[in-house]
C-alpha cells in the first residue's frame, strides 16, 4: 500500500513535483522531469559532435535543438522503460514509488504521454538535413529494445551505450551534411564512457537486482568494478585523443582533452563502491565531464 509519508527517490512529496499540481505529478515523475541528468547525458554526444564539426553555420541552433530533442527523447524512453518494466519496477525498493508500478497512471495514459513525447522529437527530427536525419532514424530499434537487455544479458549498460551515444553520429552530419569516421569514432569512445558511468549507477542497485534476476555489469564485475570502470574510461579517453590526433596531428592538440580525463579518473579513484549515495552523486557528475568535453571538442573543432 502506497502512503502519503512514503519517502524514497522516486518519490513525488518534495522537490519540483511535489510543487506542481497533483494530477499532473505523476506524469511529470514518468519523465523524470526532477532528474535531469538522463538528457543532460543524452545531449552531451550531440553538442560534442556539431562542436567537433566546427559548427557551422547553424551550430547554435543544431545545438539548442538538440537540447530540446534529447529532452524528449529521454523523458519518452523513461516512458517506455517504465511501460515495460512496470512489474519489475513494483518489486524493487528504489523504484516500487513509480507511477506505473504504483497504478497512479493507467498504461493508456503512460502510452499517451509517450506519443505526445514522440511529436516532439519529430519535430526536432525535421529541422535537420536528410542524412543526419536518416543516421538518427537509425537508433529507433536499439532505443525498443534496450528496456529487455537487462532480461538478456550482464551488459545491459552496453546496449545503453550504443543508444546514449547516437548523438555523435548525428551532430557531424547535421553540420557538414555528410557522414564521417570522426563522428564513428567520436561515437565509440562514447559508448565506453556510458558503460563507465552506467556501471557506477548500477551500484545502487546491485542487492535488489540480485533478489528479482535484473542482471547489470556491477552485478557481473562484483569487486573488480572499480577495474571495470577505469577501463572503460580509459578506452573512451584513448578513442578521442586517436580522434583528435586525426583532426590535426600535433601533441598540444591532446591538451584540451585533460580536463575530462583528470575527471574520470577522479571518479575511479574516489568511488565508494559500497554507498549508494557516493555512486549516485559520481554518475551525476558526468554532466560536468560533458561540459568538459564539449569544451574540448569546441576547442579542437574550431582551430
């Protein structure tokens, strides 16, 4: 039974939502829209590319449409996920409090909400040049089939990263109007960055996803997560400063992307890999290692 006093994260008492209106909690919780560190993460691969890209003429614009884009597209996959995950949402701790495993939401107001979500991104979708176009259409069967992986295999963190990441091979062409192996490469180092940072996040969850099978790559690295985890980043951080070196061949070209690994290996080394808390904060800061990123990109792509 769901009580007025049940306070957990995924509660709707405080914060934001627990300043909007009653009946419109529920779906402002579904988006998630009091955490927004999922879009801030989804953004991110897209701004580095258009800024890896030089950004053109319309940079800015590609960029504050992207933004709104990856705000969209995040809040209408924590639909979906929790669409499909309703069930298994009910029976752990941390998310028992979501609107659909509470039955605060009707699956048909769930589904609606997700179409509405959808329009939007649509939107987005259409003031961009054909061929960014057609790689972003590309991401919509790895977007359906993430909310399974975890039913499937240890490594649902990599099919995250496969999504999260499809930004950058959007960016560059959304710029320059064509295709590159930068932004491929730019990608991949992407994708082990999600696996580093949704790693961390698994953390919190290891003894609940334990009691209902949810498998993670916390769950499969146990006490060599902290390993897992900087070897991870350190592929992501060598895979970009391959990239760069690509773009322009001189060593300073390397030095705008120390920040971002200086800050990697920050995380590494100060995880708790027992407190929760400590994992929830170091994959939140992953919105600064973006900015820090971004920056570099910016840097490289601009001189």
């Amino acid at each position: 039974m769901i009580v007025e006093t049940d306070i957990v994260p995924d509660s709707e008492r405080r914060g934001l939502i627990g300043a909007l209106p009653r009946t419109v909690r529920p779906y402002a919780s579904l988006m998630r829209l009091d955490r927004p560190i999922g879009a801030w993460l989804l953004f991110w691969p897209c701004a580095w590319s258009v800024a890896l890209a030089g950004m053109g003429s319309d940079g800015l614009a590609l960029i504050l449409w992207f933004g709104l884009g990856a705000f969209a597209m995040r809040s209408a996959g924590c639909v979906y996920n929790d669409i499909i995950d309703k069930d298994l949402d009910a029976r752990v701790e941390r998310t028992r409090l979501r609107p659909l495993a509470s039955d605060r939401i009707s699956l048909k107001g769930a589904w609606a909400l997700l179409v509405g979500l959808s329009l939007i991104g649509l939107a987005v979708l259409l003031q961009l040049n054909l061929t960014a176009a057609l790689v972003a259409l590309g991401s919509l069967a790895l977007v359906a089939a993430y909310p399974f992986m975890k039913r499937i295999t240890w490594w649902p963190q990599v099919w995250l990263g496969l999504v999260f990441s499809w930004g950058a091979l959007v960016g560059w062409p959304a710029v320059t109007g064509r295709f590159s192996g930068t932004a491929l490469v730019l990608w991949a180092g992407s994708v082990f960055w999600v696996i580093g940072y949704d790693t961390i996040y698994a953390l919190q969850d290891r003894e609940d996803d334990a009691l209902v099978g949810v498998k993670s790559s916390a769950r499969r690295l146990g006490k060599h997560t902290r390993a897992g985890v900087a070897f991870f980043y350190s592929l992501a951080i060598s895979l970009w400063g391959y990239e760069f070196w690509q773009l322009r061949s001189q060593w300073l070209v390397l030095l705008p992307l120390i920040p971002m690994a200086l800050h990697l290996l920050w995380q590494v080394a100060a995880l708790r890999l027992d407190d929760g808390t400590d994992a929830l904060a170091k994959f939140r800061s992953n919105r600064f290692a973006g900015l820090l990123m971004f920056l570099a990109c910016l840097v490289v792509g601009t001189t």
